[in-house]
C-alpha cells in the first residue's frame, strides 16, 4: 500500500511538472494559442453531445432538456463568450493618473497566474470542470481537472475527451477518489478552484495555505426564499417549483426553504400541489423529467432529513432506494430546530416556515450562516429593498430563482461560509489572472521637475509641494487628464519663458 501511494504521489509530482514546464515554455501566452483552444472546446462540445448527455443519465439520470440546457449549452455560451471577448479582456487596461505621473503610462496589464487546479463537482459534473476552464484558457493557464468520481461515467467522458482537442502539454484530467484528490493537493498549484462542500472545502482551503496557493471556493449553503403577499403566485409558485426540482434539488443555489406568511402558505402549498400534479404526473416517480438522487450515501442523508422533521408533509414525502427516488416533498410547520432546517438540503424537499413580516424574515436570515443565494416574491419594492440590504448572500433575485447564472456579466460567488472568490463571463478571466500594475515613466524634463521635490536634503518646503502635487483631488468628468497635462504644459513653457527673460534683462542691466 506505501508503494501504491509513493507511486500516485509521484505521477501527481510528474503530471503538475510537465504542466509547469509547458507554462514557462510561454506556449499558453500568445492571444492565436488562446483562441485555437477556445474553439477546439467548442467543437467538443458540439461533436459530443451525444456522449455527454449519456454520462449525464448514467450518472444522475438528468433528463435530455436538462444535459443540454444547464450543462452543455450553458457550458457553449460560456465558451462564446470567451471567443468574442478574449481580445479586449486580454489588453492593457489603462488607468487615470496624478499630477506627478501625467506625462506616464499607467494600466494593468493582465498576467496569466501558471497552472491551476479545477476541482469539480458531482451535482452538475460537466458544467462545473469546463465551465472554469474556459476562463482558465482564455487567461492563459494551464490546467489539471479533477473531475469528481462520485459522477465516474462525466469524469470517464471528461477524461478522453479532453487530450483528443485540447493541448495534451497543457491539460491534463486526473481521475480517482479521495486518495487521488489528496495527493494533487499537496502539490504547489498557482491557483485552485473548488466547487463542493462546505466540509471538503475547508480541506482544500487547508492544504493550498501551505503554498499560499489563492483559491475560489464555491460552497453552498441554505437559500432562502421569501414570499409575500403582493406576489404573483401562480408565476412564483412555477419558477419556485422548477428551480427547486432542477436535479432533483441537487443544485447548489437551489431553494432551499419558504418564509411567507400564513395565509400565503395555504395559497402556494394548492399551486404547488397543482404543478407538480401537471408536470410529473400522478406518479412522478415515473416521470422522465425528475432526475435521482447521485448515490446511497445521498439519499439515506436526504431521507433522515425527510423522516426527522416534525413537520407536515403537505405534498410528497414517498422514497425508493432502489431507485434512488425522492419524491419532490412540501413540508409545513417545521421549527427551526430541526435538521431539515439546519441542514443543507440539497434534495427535492421545500420546507416552508411562517413570517409575519418581512422583518422578522431579514431577523431569521440574519440568524444563520450567508446563503450562497436569496430569493425574494414580491412587488412591495421596499421589501425587496429591505432584503438585499439588510442581509448578505452572495446573490439574490428578485421574482424568480437560478436563472441569475445565466446572466455572465453577472459574477456568480459565495460570501461567509457560503464560499468566496466569484467567476462567470469576464470574472472567470479575472479570476485566473494576476491584475500586474505597471507604471511606465520617461527622462523628460517635465516629469523630473514635477517629482525632484523627492530628492534630499529634505525641506518643510518640499514636504508642502509634494503634499500639493500628490493630494487626491476630484477633477470634473469634462476635465480630461489631456488637458490638465496641456495647460500645465503651456504654463511650464510660459514659466521657461520667463526665467530667460528676466535672465537676459539682468545680463543687460549689468553690462
């Protein structure tokens, strides 16, 4: 057994290596190589559709709307949107500048951070190993995917699709368990990105410490959703129910409970009841729109919170190990001290706990850890603005749910125990890449005499200048910086002007 993990600790050694040598070759910099990857992704994606989408049903049963609309085509807009953005993404970004830097060169310059590490997850096994990866090549890393073996049919897929179109120097997939994920840890990466477990990421938070490796953590934790009165709640109650039965509930920004009055409880539970009716059938179970619980070790998680709950199953409730079925599950008058209000869910129950207003639901979200997501029904503006302001989650929406990670411009992150570091369109980019300030100063005569106040021996005088030439002021938008340098131009040449001047009449007046 020492041998066998000597031996897997050497090959991770090897694999982080080779990646590390590819990198300082300068392969991954140039904006053609870049792009060649990008596209090559993309034609991935679309000449294996197929074959991803079958992962997806071995590993979840996903049905086909979903391989195709949450993972495979969301993954192809994000590629898209690295293709037609990499150009402006990658130039230099110039900044403003003071007086004594007005006749420089001040911008971020955008440096790719080395070889990352991308730990993907289960839940949604091919979105979350090549959705990272697309920004990691657009900001020209190279890459080693540890897709998660609790989906092996996604990781099996991921692992022979990915040398056959991208650069086999500079990506690499690594498959395996704990064991396998345990030793690339241990490794020094330049950056780590994590999607999974609060628990798990404490781990990899641990081991990247070590190397003072920066990571992305993307957790998860307990979405809430809050409905009042003013709501739509024939539209509410769809968009809840569909974010909620998405992979069976297995998505991390799923919502997770209701805060809504009493009588807004009665309404919603009947137009959930409804649906659920519509959509899945009077035996959902035989539904080929639900997808299944990932494994045993899930579902028994999710039917402990399911059979411990003092609460009263409205809607659902049924179970199948066999099938790993849960059925999609309403649940009324749970008290907050229960494990299914303490835990993440994570599965298809929607427990739901009465508020008399939106104050006391900002008081018992306040309570607990921030949520990764916050859902807010409403028209009353001013609840809405109550909570995105008097909480902290790491995104909300207003009048729908999950659908802001459709939104790229929109960066897509945790904050507490939820995670931190966010990614998505340009934010993924920036996220693998090193913002470097650079400063690019000349010899001019100018510049020298705006900034040789600096120079000894030291004056109370200089220390006055400096303080006037440095202080941070606020110059109108319609005073551009080309101007300021203009007229301080014209006043340095009038002043010029004038020491020659009163030189030439002392040279007379002396003769």
């Amino acid at each position: 057994l020492l041998q066998e993990i000597m031996a897997d600790a050497g090959k991770m050694s090897e694999i982080v290596s080779d990646c590390r040598s590819a990198f300082l070759s300068g392969k991954t910099r140039p904006l053609a190589w870049r792009m060649t990857q990008l596209k090559s992704l993309l034609k991935m994606l679309d000449e294996n559709e197929a074959a991803l989408c079958e992962a997806l049903g071995k590993d979840l049963r996903k049905p086909k709307q979903e391989c195709i609309s949450l993972e495979i085509e969301y993954l192809r807009n994000d590629v898209r949107g690295c293709i037609n953005n990499i150009e402006s993404w990658i130039a230099d970004y110039y900044v403003e500048k003071n007086i004594v830097t007005m006749m420089d060169t001040t911008l971020i310059h955008y440096d790719p951070l080395g070889v990352v590490l991308i730990l993907g997850a289960w839940n949604y096994p091919i979105q979350l190993s090549l959705g990272p990866l697309a920004g990691a090549i657009c900001a020209g890393n190279c890459v080693i995917i540890k897709p998660s073996e609790l989906a092996p049919a996604s990781s099996s897929v991921i692992a022979s699709l990915i040398p056959r179109y991208l650069d086999k120097e500079c990506f690499q997939v690594v498959e395996g368990g704990i064991a396998e994920t345990t030793e690339l840890l241990l490794e020094r990466f330049d950056y780590i990105f994590y999607t999974g477990s609060g628990f798990v990421g404490k781990i990899v938070r641990e081991a990247a410490n070590k190397h003072l490796t920066p990571v992305t953590l993307e957790l998860g934790g307990k979405s809430p959703v809050y409905i009042d009165s003013s709501a739509d709640l024939d539209i509410t109650a769809r968009r809840l129910l569909w974010a909620k039965c998405i992979n069976l509930g297995q998505t991390c920004i799923a919502p997770d409970y209701v805060l809504c009055s009493k009588e807004v409880e009665g309404k919603l539970v009947e137009k959930l009841r409804l649906l659920i009716g519509d959509w899945y059938g009077d035996e959902p179970q035989k539904s080929t729109n639900l997808c299944r619980i990932v494994n045993k070790r899930n579902w028994e998680r999710v039917n402990h919170l399911l059979k411990s709950t003092n609460g009263k199953i409205e809607i659902g409730g049924e179970v199948d190990l066999d099938d790993l079925y849960i059925a999609p599950t309403v649940i009324t008058g749970v008290t907050d001290d229960e494990p299914v209000m303490k835990d993440e869910i994570f599965g298809p129950l929607l427990p739901i706990m009465t508020v008399n207003s939106v104050d006391e639901a900002v008081e018992f979200i306040n309570d607990r850890e921030k949520p990764l997501s916050m859902y807010v029904f409403s028209k009353n503006k001013a609840a809405a603005e109550a909570l995105k302001t008097q909480t902290s989650s790491g995104s909300m929406v207003v009048n729908d749910a999950v659908v802001h990670l459709s939104v790229e411009t929109l960066p897509f992150g945790g904050v507490g125990a939820s995670g931190m570091g966010s990614y998505h369109g340009k934010y993924t980019f920036t996220t693998f890449s090193h913002q470097k300030s650079v400063l690019v100063r000349d010899f001019s005569a100018i510049g020298e005499y705006l900034g040789e106040n600096r120079y000894p021996p030291y004056a109370d005088w200089k220390i006055k200048r400096l303080g006037l030439l440095l202080k941070n002021r606020k110059i109108p938008n319609c005073v551009s910086m080309n101007l300021v340098c203009f007229l301080l131009g014209i006043g340095f040449a009038f002043a010029v002007k004038l020491l020659a001047e009163n030189s030439t009449f002392e040279f007379l007046k002396n003769m």
